[in-house]
C-alpha cells in the first residue's frame, strides 16, 4: 500500500496496522504532530481517496462532524487501502500564512516549578500574523518537532511568548530548563492550529477553561479580549493540581479585579488541608457544572489534557450548550521519538 500526499504529491509506503503518520515520519516527511495519542489535532489531514480505520475508535482530537466531513487524524489511522491525503485545509482568504522562520530566544522566565515562558523574537523584516489560541512548532534536530501554544494576543506580537512544561526526559523541554540560552536560536512552523478564538453576536457568558498550560492560548484569548473590550461575562476557570502551580494566578486576579465583567475562578485538585481553606478545590469541570445550571447562551473554550476535554465534552451538552459551541484543544505530550 501508499500514501499520496497533497498538495506536494509524495508518495510513500504504507505498512500494514501500522498509523499513517509513522509511514510519513520512516520517510523523513517532517508533516505537523505533537501528541501522538490523537488528542491534540495537530496532524489533521483531509482523505481524499481510500479507506482508513482507527484501531481504538475515533480519536478525542477528531469530531463526528469532522469524521464525516472526510477529515482524518494521521497519528492514529491505520489504512485499508492506497490513500490520498490532502495535510492541510486550504487557507480562507485573509488567513495567516503558514510560515518557517528563524527566531532567537529574547528572555527567559521561570512561570512555575516545572512551567518556563520562553518568549521568541522573529526577524524584523518578516511578518507573523495568527489568531488568539493558535499554536507554533518547534523545529528540533531529525525532523522533530514540539508544538506549544502562543500565549501572547495577536495585536501585542512583538515577541511570541510560548509556556514549556518541563518533561522527564523531553528533548526539547530539558534544555529549556538546563541551558537554553538567550540569544539561542530556534527554528518555528506557524501560526498552526484550528483553536482559535471566533468572535461573534452572541450575548450569553464566554467560559475560557484551562487545565495546566492550557492556561498558554487562553491568555492569548483573554488578552485579546482585554484589548478590545469585554462586551459580555467571560468566565476564566484555571485547574491546576496546587496554589504553586497556578501561575500567572496573580495576574489574572488583577484583571478580574479591575474589569467588571470577568471573572477568575482558580480551582486545585490535589489541595492540602491548608490550600482547600483558601481555595476552591475539585476538578476544573466540577467547578463549571456546579456553578452553569444551563448553558444555552453560552459559548466555551477549553484548553488542557484530555480528561479535562473529555469530561466538558460529555458533560455541557446535557446543560443545554449548543453544538459547535465548546472549542477545544486537548494538550497532550509527545512521547519519545527514535533516534
């Protein structure tokens, strides 16, 4: 069996029960990914011939509505055939270019125990336009790549502010942590992605969910709206495991403080005795359904791992939140790659 990619028609070889994006990668085809898992929808491609299945069922990161739309996730779909995959959606007119670029590391900042804001200057004479919960590649050594979200809002991108969690054995988030320099360079693909903030006429409350550094695109959301004006209730609830993982909690706060129609609900899921005095404690999406009795008029974007994803997902259609209104992106990590 083959694969056919297009637009750029290569071809490469297929091996039996084996995920497509594997025959891709075995060719040195350096297409996007980040999970792995089928989480994340880093790796979303259309099938345009050919038949595919998904071992474990539909992946988290792949909606029925895409399904049946022809859209496919490479990382966890196995062919039953010679295929024909188009990997990217054709870019509407006025979408950001999709661009690779050099950058160099402009300053460093240690946001959490184990979270580092890496913030990236592009070159001067080039422009980078994206949309508010985007993401950018990290371009590695043997056509690896690590996807991290923009944290930065579209109309403040003078420097491109990513989140790094530190992973035991990561290639990339290690040498973040243990000897990434200022002044380094790196390589980036972006701006990637289809969680991106959509503005529309709705009135109802705007609920931003982050789990973790899924707190990195919602700050890109929030700050955009910031700018702009908040024209309706936006709810921001941050999950993280203890007060010391909620970063950037100062700052949000602030904001809540001074801006009458936003507000900041922290919630801690693994609190000490201590914590669970000063904070709300429980599961993010506990917090949403116990204070949302309907959801009708609302609209809701989440960002963080796949239980967190999961569980709003199954949970806010039962209080009435209409479909194609709970924007997600599931973060995932990338395991280990050979070689």
């Amino acid at each position: 069996m083959k694969l056919t990619l297009k637009p750029a028609d290569r071809t490469v070889p297929l091996a039996p029960e084996r995920p497509v994006l594997e025959a891709a990668l075995a060719a040195r085809l350096n297409l996007p990914h980040s999970c792995r898992g089928g989480s994340c929808g880093a790796c979303l491609g259309r099938l345009l011939a050919g038949r595919i299945h998904y071992p474990r069922g539909r992946p988290l990161g792949l909606s029925a509505a895409e399904e049946s739309a022809g859209w496919i996730l490479l990382c966890q779909a196995v062919a039953d055939t010679d295929l024909v995959v188009e990997l990217r959606e054709q870019l509407p007119a006025g979408e950001a270019e999709i661009k690779t670029l050099p950058c160099r590391v402009a300053r460093l900042e240690r946001l959490a125990p184990d979270v580092m804001a890496v913030y990236l200057r592009l070159p001067a004479v080039e422009s980078f336009r994206f949309r508010a919960g985007q993401y950018v590649d990290v371009l590695l050594p043997g056509a690896k790549r690590r996807s991290f979200s923009i944290a930065s809002p579209p109309h403040d991108a003078e420097l491109l502010e990513l989140h790094v969690r530190r992973v035991s054995g990561g290639e990339f988030s290690e040498r973040v942590f243990n000897g990434l320099a200022v002044g380094a360079l790196l390589s980036i693909e972006g701006p990637l992605g289809r969680f991106r903030y959509e503005p529309t006429a709705a009135t109802g409350p705007l609920l931003l969910v982050a789990g973790g550094t899924g707190l990195a695109p919602i700050k890109s959301i929030l700050r955009s709206l910031l700018h702009h004006g908040l024209d309706r209730d936006v709810h921001v609830y941050f999950g993280a495991r203890h007060e010391i993982d909620l970063y950037e909690d100062a700052w949000l706060a602030a904001e809540a403080g001074r801006t009458p129609r936003l507000h900041y609900v922290p919630v801690l899921s693994e609190s000490t005795p201590a914590e669970s005095r000063r904070r709300r404690t429980g599961l993010v999406h506990e917090a949403v359904l116990a204070d949302f009795a309907s959801l009708a008029d609302a609209d809701v974007y989440a960002a963080g791992p796949p239980p967190m994803i999961a569980a709003l997902a199954a949970a806010l259609p039962a209080r009435g939140l209409a479909p194609g209104r709970l924007h997600s992106d599931s973060f995932e990590y990338a395991p280990r790659e050979p070689g």
